[in-house]
C-alpha cells in the first residue's frame, strides 16, 4: 500500500502545532534571555552552585528550543523530499529513502509530543532508580541484575550520564537490590512509568533438571531531590549503621567502615551507600537518595488523601505491570497498555523506549480519566 506523504505531513504539523503551544516558545525564548544575562554577570561565579544551576539551566532550554525548531526544518526538508520523490512519475530510491525519513520524523516527534505530556510537578527532575529482587531465589536476583542492565544501557543508548551508588550482590549470581541514578532531565518522567513489579518467566539456567521458572523483581523510581524541596528530616528520626563496602561473592574492596545504612524510623525506609570511597560521601548520598524517597512518600499521601476524599476507590498501579517471556515462546509485554515486543534480546539490551512512551500515553489517559 502506497505512502499517503499528503496526510502524514498533514498529521506531522498538527502534531508539531500542539507541541510548540503547549511549549510555550515566546516564554522559552524569554526564558533564554533571561538566563543569558545572568551567565554574563561579573560576579556570577561568586556563587559557584548558582552559577552552575544558571549556565545548566540555560543549556537545556537552548536544547528545547533547538529540538523543537529543528523539527519544523526536519518536516519542510521531509516534504521537499518527497516532491522529489513523487515528481515525474516518481524516483524509486528517493521515494524509500522520503519512507525511511517519514519513519524517523514519525518517531522524533512523538518522542516530542511524550514529552509536552510530562507536566508533573516532578517530572522534570533528574531520577533515582533502585531494583530489588523479589520471589523466585536465585532466578530472582539474575533478574533484578538483567533489569539493571537493561537501564543502564537505555541511558547508554541516550548518552545519558548514570551512577551506581549502591549493589548488594546476591551470593550465588545477580544482586539483590542496586540503586543508581540517571542525571539528565525528564528523567524522572519518563522512568517514573517504569515502576512497579516485573516478571519473568523463562527456563532456569540454575535449575540442573531444566524447569520453568517464575521469578519476580520490583522496579522504585523517585525523583532526585533539590535543595529548594525542603525536605527536612530530625536526626533523631535517622539510625544510622556503618559497615564495610564489598563486591561480588563476598570479595571485600573496602577495609574501612565506609559504607553508610541510613534507616528513617518513622516511615522504616531503608537507603544503603557504598559507592564512594568515604563515609562522609556514602551518607551525604544516602541523606539525598532518603530525602528523594520520603519526598515521593509525602506526595503519595497527598494523592491518596485526595482520591479519599473524592471517594475514589480504582485501584492505580497493579502488582504486576510486564511480564518477560523467555519460553515457551518470547515476547515482553506490559500488562496496563498492551504493548508489546517479540525481540526480547533488544528489549533487555535497553530498547525499552516503546514501552516508556505507551506507558506515558497510558498515564495521562488515566489522569484525564480521573478529572
């Protein structure tokens, strides 16, 4: 069936008319402008955190705008292209390579679009990840370390700086939890979907008879704190242990007490650091990853408050939200939108972004629903 280019243009630019309005790029631009001149003060490396947060600040929305800009370019050189293509009966190599670019465009701008939908009051942040093994042993903690990989090298695949700064290595293979933060912004928004129990069902390589296992990982996504959060904890609410950083199978790379277990004990949130070579390190980490934790908490009761008192009683986010299947067949599938992949090495190898954005769209459904 041939390329209607006439409609999917049409599509493109409406699709781009709803993300420059929701952008807002005159306040983008005034945004800019703003910051421009604060990067230009003499004295603004005086205060070396502002400055750091201005020249940031401005590079992503410099980023913005160009991401945005450059896709109108993108669609006229698209629709450019296609006249060539269909001009005089129409050449056969420019006419693939206008479906090959129709396909990009296609997916650049609803990557755009996904992300004129995260307007959370976190979403913008930076994010801390952290994935525990559930039920199902050893096969469990193989999981959870197949889950870590598989976000670690999304963020790769992105070139989106991560830090590990915490694994507790399960004794025969795997981890029993890891937790590590990806610092780009939106982070939060687009991972927060990502959250939740996921399952996988494949036969156990640890099983010597070859039977089927079942096992179970849990996936956290809160958003990285900022200093203007204001997330003050008591240190009497704080107990904090210390003890010695280790590797895998036990192997000790730490003969100090540097490694820092911080447990609130109100709430009974456990956060453990071992990622930095001091102690002093380990527990300022474990104080920011704690007060990312307890501000995601706050919120929840907020929400849950108010679904309370609205006399909302649905249920949100069930137990189970994908499941990977390794056999009898293979296909990874997630269970609140329906999308799925058959190419399951692809998909742990961090080619999860379909999911992300389906789970985005799911999301917001929900949240309009709920209105």
């Amino acid at each position: 069936m041939a390329t209607d280019f006439a409609q999917e243009l049409k599509d493109l630019r409406t699709t781009m008319a709803s993300v420059r309005e929701v952008s807002d790029l005159d306040a983008l631009r005034a945004q800019i402008a703003d910051l421009e001149q604060q990067s230009v003060a003499p004295d603004l490396w005086d205060d070396q955190e502002n400055a750091q947060r201005v020249t940031s600040n401005l590079s992503r929305a410099n980023s913005e705008l160009e991401r945005i800009e450059g896709m109108d370019a993108r669609i006229e050189d698209l629709e450019a292209l296609v006249e060539m293509a269909t001009e005089d009966g129409g050449d056969a190599d420019t006419l693939a390579e206008a479906e090959a670019e129709l396909v990009a465009v296609r997916k650049a701008v609803g990557e755009l679009e996904v992300r004129t939908l995260l307007s959370g009051e976190y979403d913008q942040r930076e994010a801390v990840v952290t994935i525990r093994a559930g039920a199902g042993g050893v096969d469990a903690a193989d999981f959870a370390e197949m889950l870590l990989r598989m976000y670690l090298r999304w963020a790769e695949r992105h070139e989106y700086p991560t830090k590990v700064m915490d694994t507790s290595y399960a004794e025969e293979a795997g981890i029993k939890s890891a937790t590590f933060e990806i610092n780009v912004p939106y982070a939060y928004g687009n991972l927060s979907v990502e959250a939740g129990t996921h399952r996988l069902v494949r036969i156990s390589p640890f099983d010597n008879q070859g039977r089927r296992q079942t096992s179970f990982a849990a996936v956290e996504v809160v958003p990285l704190i900022e200093q203007t959060d204001h997330i003050d904890i008591p240190e009497n609410d704080l107990k904090i242990d210390v003890f010695r950083s280790s590797g895998p199978g036990g192997q000790s790379v730490n003969t100090t007490d540097s490694a820092v277990r911080m447990t609130h004990i109100p709430t009974g949130t456990v956060v453990s650091m071992q990622n930095e070579k001091s102690q002093i390190q380990n527990r300022a980490a474990a104080l920011r990853v704690m007060q990312s934790r307890l501000l995601l908490l706050k919120q929840a009761e907020e929400a849950a408050a108010k679904k309370e008192l609205a006399g909302d009683v649905k249920a949100s986010w069930g137990d189970q939200m994908r499941s990977y299947v390794l056999h009898p067949y293979q296909m990874v599938k997630d269970l609140r939108t329906e999308h799925e992949v058959g190419n399951t090495n692809a998909v742990f190898d961090g080619d999860i972004d379909g999911f992300m954005e389906a789970g985005i769209r799911w999301k917001i459904a929900q949240q309009r629903g709920e209105d």
